[in-house]
C-alpha cells in the first residue's frame, strides 16, 4: 500500500496525466475498493466532452488548451468533469497536467439551478463576465444547459468544477417542453359521430402532423424524461416533444401506433385503467372501444402505460365528479389504478386528471398515492419550476395547419 501511495504521488505530481485518477479505500472487511477523488488539472490539449443527451451519446462540449478544470476519477474509468447538474466524459485523446499548487478541494457551489438556456450555434463559456476574459470552453449547440443565476446581461453556469459565464445574446432562454395530447382517432370516411368533437383526430391528419415533426427535428422523450427534466438530473437536446394519448382508446393501438413506429416516435396512454379490455369486440367506429391487455403488450416498449384514474373518469350533472370527491375517495381510486396498471407497467407514477380537471384535494391526492408528476389539459409547455401537479399539454388538432403547428411549439 505505501508503494502504490508514491507511486500515486509521483504521477500526480508531475506535468502531464493521461490516466485516469482514482484512491482506494480500506473497507469494513479489511477490502480494498475503489474511490472516486477530484483532482485539478491543466488541459494541453484541446479536450473534447461528450455525454449522453436525451437518450443519444455525443459530443456536447470543447475545453480548450491551458485551462484549469476539476476531473472526477475512478479506477478503470474514463475521466470525467462536472457538465451542468451531471457529469462529462474526456476523450481518450486529451491531455491534462496536474495543476500544481492548486488543492484538490473543488469549491463548493450551492445555489440551486434557475432554468436551462439553449444552444443554437457553439457557445463560449467565460472565466469572467467580460468579453475579454479567457474563454475557458464551448458548448456544441442544440443543447439545453443549466444556469444558476443571470446578471448584468450574463449568466452564470457551472462547468468543470468551476463558475463561468455565458453573454446573454449567445444563447436563448429556454421556453420548456411540448407535451402533446390527443385522445380518439378515426379515418374520415368512417367519422360518423364524433366530426364536431375536437378530440377526435383524423388519422391523415396525425400522419401529417408526425411527418412535420419528423421533418422539423423533433425528437420524442417519455414522461420519465420530463421528470428528469424537471429535477435538472439528465442532459437534454432542443427539440423535444413528448406525446400522450388520454383513455386508452382502441383506435391509438389501431391508428396512432403504427404511424408513430413509421417515424420512430414512443408516447404515453394514460389508461382508465377499470376499462382496460381482456378481449376485444369487432371494430365499431361509432362506438369508443378501450384498448385490450394483449394489444398494449404489443405496443411495448414503444407505448407507455400511465394513469387516467380508476373509476373517476365520469361526469356528475356535466361536471367531472372528481370535482366533487373526498381527499380519502380520490387517494382510493388513484391507489387501484396504480395497482391494477402494475401489471403492465411497475413504474406507474404519472397521472393526465380526468377532463384535466383538478381541486387543490386531488393534487394532493395525487402526490399521497405516489404520482410524480400529474397533467391537466390547460394549454401550454412544462417548464422548469412549474408545479408537478398541474402541468400543461398542448393540443395538435386536425384543422391545425403547418405554420399553426410549428406556432404552438414555438410559443
């Protein structure tokens, strides 16, 4: 052990590391195991950074030669350094010296993150709030990258164990994330009943308004994503859209779910879940017909199933009757629902309220049963910060054309 100390000392201590850093630690049963340790470095090289970004592996940042950052080291490991709320991969490649003189205690940062800014071309990041300061990295563009505060025309970012500084004209604010709702879809020519229902979607219209979305960039994330999003814990790319599907209607396992494996887009149902079917009756487009247990096992992993509650989708004198139920009435049904859904799905932890309609009790039901995350139909993005027990979706309809489409995800 005190040779592998000297010898740790001794690479360390001199100018230029290309391995990865790492201490072991004596465990409780006499053990050596691996221990992460923080140590500042000077690159001599330019290092290239990359990280997994909603889902994809990429390049997501430069630092440039001579410039101080603090790498995270594991034995065996790839070096890594602090990328906004996470962490980022050094390429093999890139060369650092050992920072002498400087402690390998990375200074703390506390204030919590205020939102994400987005890239839309490479981004400097500034040692200091001055345009003549050193320009310590770049950021690739299309990304989403947390900031802790906004001053005096800059913001203030973390990176690499260290505080720096974006100009605000470089970047642009982020305005969150579409989620998109749709419920009940039928081809025109059989569209007997529900042409004036502005739930009801044509199948050509859908397939067109995938193939926008497809053409324009967009990629889908799950609710799972929208969760991360939302607590800051994932790296995230611009163009994003996430695509739900209220009641677990048939006609999204008959139309909408081959149309998203044509533009390879997943969604999420949000299934009532005391209608799910064990067989299923012939094809009536006149009639709503609920999705089968064997047609969702089909849909998966594509599909995600989440909850639309258990018996409270229904209306009381044409008004939602979770209007009108108890904190105890809604925690019950919300608690079968998850249940029954466990099934099909032991990760069930968001909720769409019944006609998006909601009472300060059924928010708080809906956090006392388990639900992450809850949805109303009120118009609009999910944002960082918002409240995670009402959040808004926007609707795609079917006279909406291109240029209304492409307004709504801009907004």
């Amino acid at each position: 052990m005190q040779r592998f100390h000297s010898l740790l000392r001794l690479v360390l201590g001199c100018c230029f590391l290309t391995i990865p850093l790492f201490g072991l630690a004596m465990s409780s049963d006499g053990t050596l195991t691996k221990t992460e340790i923080k140590q500042a470095v000077i690159t001599q090289s330019h290092c290239l950074l990359s990280a997994v970004v909603s889902g994809k592996q990429q390049v997501v940042a430069e630092i440039l030669p001579g410039q101080s950052v603090w790498l995270n080291g594991v034995l065996k490991v790839q070096n890594s350094t602090q990328f906004g709320q996470g962490v980022a991969m050094l390429a093999p490649n890139c060369h650092v010296g050992a920072a002498l003189g400087k402690s390998n205690a990375m200074p703390e940062e506390h204030t919590p993150m205020q939102g994400y800014l987005v890239t839309k071309d490479n981004v400097r990041l500034y040692a200091d709030s001055r345009r003549d300061s050193a320009v310590v990295a770049e950021l690739k563009p299309h990304l989403r990258y947390p900031f802790v505060a906004a001053q005096d025309g800059w913001y203030k970012v973390r990176f690499g164990g260290k505080t720096l500084f974006i100009a605000v004209p470089d970047v642009e604010k982020d305005r969150g994330i579409a989620v998109l709702t749709y419920h009940h879809l039928l081809k025109n020519a059989e569209n007997h009943y529900f042409r004036q229902t502005s739930t009801t979607t044509s199948v050509t219209a859908f397939e067109q308004q995938m193939a926008l979305l497809k053409q324009q960039g967009y990629r889908t994330i799950s609710l799972y994503d929208i969760e991360n999003y939302l607590d800051g814990s994932a790296h995230f790319s611009d163009k994003l859209i996430s695509i739900t599907f209220d009641d677990g209607l048939e006609s999204v396992y008959r139309y909408a779910f081959p149309i998203l494996k044509k533009y390879h887009f997943n969604a999420t149902i949000f299934v009532i879940s005391s209608r799910m079917k064990y067989t299923l009756p012939p094809w009536d487009p006149n009639q709503l017909q609920f999705i089968t247990r064997t047609q969702y096992q089909e849909m998966e992993p594509m599909i995600d199933l989440q909850s639309h509650t258990h018996f409270l989708h229904r209306l009381l004198k044409d008004e939602p009757i979770i209007l009108r139920r108890s904190l105890h009435n809604m925690l019950v049904d919300f608690r079968r629902s998850i249940q029954v859904l466990y099934e099909f799905n032991p990760k069930v932890r968001y909720l769409a309220y019944p006609y998006g309609s909601y009472t300060p009790l059924a928010k708080k039901a809906a956090e006392l049963a388990g639900f992450q995350l809850a949805f109303s139909t009120q118009i609009g993005k999910v944002n960082f910060g918002d409240d995670r027990y009402q959040l808004k979706r926007i609707y795609l309809l079917k006279e909406d054309n291109r240029q209304q489409i492409l307004q709504k995800l801009a907004q």
